[in-house]
C-alpha cells in the first residue's frame, strides 16, 4: 500500500499522523509526505523566541534538517514544495500541480488536513487543494503524462489543537499507535528547536484519543491517532467486527 500525506507546514505530517505512517511503514507500505511549506513564519516560534529575528532563509534550513529527521525516523520519504507559510491559497494551478503527483505516485490513501479549517489559513488551503487534487487526478481527460488513477481513500487527520470542536473535527477511526508511540516521540523531539510544545501536546493528544478508543473496543490502546473518513463505508455487509 502507498500512503500520500499532504502536510501544509512540515511538522504536521509527524504530529497529526506520525504513528499511523511508523506503523504502516513498519508492516512494509510505502509512505511520502509533501510538506507545502516549512512553517517558517506561522509555526516556528522557537527561532524566533527573546525578539530574535532570524534570516526566513535560516528559518527555512532549520525546518528542513528537523522534517529531514522527523521523516528519517518514521521511515517516509519528504519532499519539500515551499510555496511560502501564510501566504499560499487555493489556485487550480496549485490543484493541478498536487493531481499530477497523486498520477504520479499513485496512493492507495491521501491523508490531509481537516477542513474547512476557521483557525489555520494554510491548513485550510491544504485541505482544499488536496481533496481537490484527488477529484483532479481521477479526471480520464486531464492533461498529463500519466495515466488517470482510482480515486485513494482520503482521511482527514487531527484539526488544531485545542480547537478541534470550533473547526468541526469529528474522528470516526481510531487507529492504536501504542506499540510504535516511542517512534513517534523521537520523531516530535526532531522539532525541538522551532517547536518544543509538540512533545506534550501531542503527548495528551493521543492518550486523549486512545481514551476514546478504548470505548470502541480498542481496550489495550495506550495511545492513538485520530481521522476523519470522507467517503461512506459501501460493502457487500455491515462493517461489524468479528466476534
């Protein structure tokens, strides 16, 4: 299986889906994160602590080392478009541009942000591109080199913390990161210098999610990542567990 992980800023792939991608990637699939933008201005409060006012290029360089580390870590492959924190907003040329990578890569799942999104710009740019960006990719008449692909299952990854009632973020999957969470932790320390918070929050985050979880019969999980689904479950059966 192929995971495509849109983050808008470079350290929301780990923090919102690191476990997920460790997990998955340890059971041998493949994962590549897109990190629209370094986070350079709105998400690096760390370089830029005491009134220091660092060159946006040395902002840039060390987002890139620490998404580099992150990724390393959790074993995905990142690619880094900088198309400029709080200042990219939705184009169909931007749209088109993430199609052709989704023909290109191929994912069987897109996850992405939640949207829409009143609390981050560029998480709500990222949602609408991407999601749009899968309807683009399907299209048998798109202009491109490659071949049209079968619509990827996308899921919508946890909204801004502490603030995920007012955006709406409703999970309907839970997924148990228990067993590889020490993974996801060494990942979140990668971004220690621009963002030590990510450690903690993330922290109670998931236990918060597993606490949920264990009422859906997760009852072992110490620690979870939380999505929401955007398509219906259509089967030949009801989706039950097994007794």
């Amino acid at each position: 299986m192929r995971i495509l992980v849109i983050s808008a800023h470079v350290a929301d792939f780990c923090s919102r889906a690191g476990g997920t991608l460790a997990k998955h990637v340890r059971d041998g699939d493949e994962a590549r994160v897109i990190a629209l933008t370094y986070g350079e201005r709105s998400e690096s409060g760390g370089l830029y602590a005491g009134g220091a006012h660092p060159a946006l290029e040395d902002v840039k360089a060390v987002r890139r080392e620490e998404g580099l580390e992150a990724a390393g870590i959790l074993g995905v492959e990142i690619d880094f478009w900088d198309w400029s924190d709080l200042c990219f907003e939705y184009t169909q040329e931007r749209a088109l541009t993430i199609a052709q990578e989704i023909r290109r890569y191929r994912p069987d799942v897109v996850l992405t942000h939640h949207g829409p999104d009143p609390v981050s710009v560029d998480h709500d740019s990222a949602y609408r591109l991407a999601t749009r960006a899968v309807q683009l990719a399907g299209a048998p008449g798109l202009e491109s080199e490659h071949p049209a692909v079968r619509r990827p299952e996308v899921f919508l990854f946890e909204a801004t913390i502490p603030l995920t009632e007012l955006e709406g973020f409703a999970p309907d999957l839970y997924v148990d990161i228990t067993d590889v969470w020490e993974t996801k932790l060494r990942a979140l320390q990668a971004f220690h210098r621009a963002q030590q918070f990510l450690e903690p929050w993330y922290t109670d985050r998931a236990k918060l999610r597993a606490f949920q979880a264990q009422r859906y019969g997760l009852s072992d999980c110490q620690y979870a990542e939380a999505f929401e689904r955007t398509t219906p479950w259509a089967g030949g059966r009801l989706p039950v567990r097994g007794g």
